[in-house]
C-alpha cells in the first residue's frame, strides 16, 4: 500500500512511531508530512522520522488559524495530488482529512479528546473512519458526523499502544542536575495556543512556585512553546529546570516520583506507565480522563499543597497493548470494510 500520514503536532510523533514501524514492516511505502508546531519537528528528528514540513501552527487568534489552515491545505494538496496514495491517516489534522476527501483519497483520523469543536467538525465529517478511545461516549461523536461505521472504537488509551515496546533510557536525565535524594517531579505547561483551553489557568503558576520553591524536589519543566520556556526560566525558581530542547519526555516520566501536567497526553503517559499523576487542566474534560479520574488513575488537583511529594520507588505496573490493533482500524479506511 501507498500510505500518506500527517503529524502536526508533538504527541503525535509518538502516537505514528510504532505504526510508521508496523507498517515497513509488512512493505507498504510510507510518505509523511509535518506541521512546523512547537517541538514537532525536533521529536522527528530525535525518532528518525523523514517528513516534509508544510505549514505552521497559526498561533492564538481565529484569524491566524483560519489563515494558517487556509494556507496549509493548499500546500498539502499540491504535495499530495499524483502521489497514488492508497489511504491517508492522522491524529486530529483535519487538513489531511479534507485534503484527502477534495483528493478521492480514502482517510481515518484519530484523537481522544471529543470537545475540539470545530477541529472535528471539519476533520470527522471529512474522514472515512474516526477511530477513538471506548471512553468517550458515542453520542458526543454524532454531532461531528461520527456514527458507526465510521465510527470505530478500541480499549484502553492511545499511550497504552504506542508505548507498548518502551522501555526507558537512563541517558535522558544526563543533561540536568537530578539528586536522587530528592523528589523528582514532571511538570508539563498548559495548551496555551488550544482554542478549547481558552480560559486562563491560575493554579498552574502555584503549582510551578510551589514545586519551585522546594529544597526537597526537582522539577523538570517540559514547555511546549519558547514563549512558555522563557517565562518559566524567567521566574528564576530554584527548583525548576527547563531543557533547551525537545527531549525523551516518556523516560523522564518513568524515572519520575510524580508527573503535574497541565495538558491530556503526559497525564496519560504516566498513566500507561504506572507514574501518579495529578491534572491542573483548565478546560472542559473529556470522556477519557472522566474516566481515568472515577478509576483513581489520574487525581484532580485544586491546590498544590495537595501534591503527595514522597519518593515512590518500587516496581510499577504497566498496560501494554498491541499497536498492531490500532493500525488495523485505521488502515479499515482503504477499503471501507466494516471492523
């Protein structure tokens, strides 16, 4: 098979590595294509993953993301057009699902977060397949146009999948200064730049002052703009590192006591790989972490105080999940056969 995927943004780079595998594997020929976003490009870099970046990430305002969608389907569609592709697959980019659809070129797009109103108005009403996490419940899939059988679910969270063969590497703590006497603790930044995360999240600076201000702990601050690294540095909190670059952020969870995250896919990672962690996010949440929170898996957190800052050592237990399934339901899209 011809397969196209579009990754446009970070957390999509680990989704496709083990599915960009899976799919050489078995001989099919795989061209992939980038979104200039945040760390994007660098994680292609660091997985080895070849891409031809089109486009970039049109920042806060309505207008700058019209423009920036309005320009990048014309890239993609002319990177695209006589490339003989078989289907086209994605995690959320609906500039590949309405490029391929005006393309005559069968799509799936995938995502666990169902209140992205607008991204998947466009990007599930264009697709042939939607394929989502059993929490979301179907129902708030219909007014996207996803219904069965477009609509495919699998069990289990998307990290579960891609991390299936992961296994940590020592070396990623090498660039900061980490006593292992002290308590390490992941801190990732608010979706600043989200359209849904549009209201502003006060408790997150408490958490950084509070973690930042504790001679007991290390806090690695993984930030997802230079905006956002600039002003973390700036705060000049004596507990606080910030990398200068994208880094093997699943490794420093999994060495980590404890991961705060502000956004969805690190909370979820930790989740996958048996790490406690708490969610500061601002916006509405949706089916999957509802779950995970009735399952206590990820703990709502309301004041920094609340954070259990003990060393957690010991083993820990993991879900691993065969990434071959997920790519089944995406690759249903080719022929448009049932699941």
């Amino acid at each position: 098979m011809r397969v196209w995927v579009d990754i446009t943004a970070p957390a999509h780079v680990l989704v496709f590595r083990p599915l960009l595998r899976l799919l050489r594997e078995r001989g099919d020929e795989v061209d992939v294509t980038a979104r200039d976003y945040a760390q994007t490009v660098q994680l292609l870099e660091l997985h080895g993953v070849e891409a031809d970046v089109l486009g970039r990430h049109g920042g806060r305002s309505r207008l700058g993301k019209a423009r920036s969608l309005t320009s990048r389907l014309g890239e993609l569609r002319h990177w695209a057009r006589g490339r003989g592709f078989d289907v086209a697959l994605a995690h959320g980019s609906h500039e590949l699902t309405l490029t391929a659809r005006r393309l005559g070129i069968p799509s799936a797009t995938t995502f666990d977060y169902e209140f992205a109103w607008l991204q998947h108005q466009l990007g599930c009403r264009a697709a042939t397949r939607v394929v989502v996490p059993e929490a979301i419940p179907p129902e708030r899939l219909e007014r996207y146009g996803a219904r069965p059988p477009k609509l495919l679910q699998y069990p289990g969270l998307k990290e579960e999948y891609y991390l299936a063969d992961f296994e940590p590497d020592r070396g990623a703590l090498e660039q900061f200064e980490v006593d292992p006497r002290r308590t390490l603790v992941v801190v990732r930044t608010p979706p600043d730049v989200s359209l849904y995360h549009r209201r502003s999240n006060p408790l997150f600076p408490q958490v950084l002052d509070h973690l930042g201000r504790n001679e007991s702990v290390h806090a690695i601050v993984l930030p997802r703009t230079p905006e956002q690294r600039d002003f973390v540095r700036g705060l000049g909190l004596p507990s606080v590192q910030v990398p200068d670059r994208a880094v093997d952020g699943q490794s420093l969870i999994a060495f980590s006591d404890l991961v705060v995250s502000a956004g969805g896919t690190m909370n979820r990672e930790a989740v996958a790989l048996g790490v406690p962690v708490y969610t500061t996010y601002g916006g509405r949440l949706g089916g999957v972490d509802e779950s995970l929170i009735r399952e206590g898996r990820l703990i709502p957190l309301s004041d920094p105080r609340a954070l259990d800052l003990r060393k957690h050592d010991g083993e820990r237990e993991r879900v691993r999940r065969d990434p071959a399934l997920m790519l089944d339901l995406l690759l249903s899209a080719s022929d448009d056969r049932p699941v």
